[in-house]
C-alpha cells in the first residue's frame, strides 16, 4: 500500500476527530460527521483500491465475491 493512502485516511480521521471536538461552533450532530466521515471514507476505499471488489480466495480454497450485502 502506498504511505500517501495512509496519510489520507489518516488525515480524514483526524478531521472528523476535530469537527466532533468543535460540534457545538459548527452547530452539527455527531451523527451527521460521522456518517458523512463514513460514507467518504468508503467512497476513498473504493477509488483508492483497498476495498476488494469481485471475488476474493478464502483460506481452504473457498471463493466469495465482495461486497456481501445483507438485507
């Protein structure tokens, strides 16, 4: 993996660390930063490719394609 992939969602930590420290300045719920934290983290996962997309070998030979979605 590349240091510049660490940095980033390093960074995205840190700032949803921080917007939760200042919610009451920015006048947010903790709900709402840390959903919109989790959908671009997920959004970064999957252009940056750390996300694995399409089938994926378990241990004991096993296939299973990712993402697996419950209902």
């Amino acid at each position: 993996m590349e240091p510049w992939i660490t940095y980033l969602f390093t960074g995205l930590l840190g700032a949803m660390v921080v917007c939760l420290a200042l919610e009451e300045k920015i006048h947010a719920k903790k709900s709402v930063i840390v959903g919109v934290t989790a959908v671009i983290a997920l959004l970064l996962g999957a252009f940056t490719g750390i996300l694995p997309f399409g089938p994926v070998d378990l241990p004991n030979g096993h296939k299973m394609n990712l993402p697996v979605f419950i209902p």
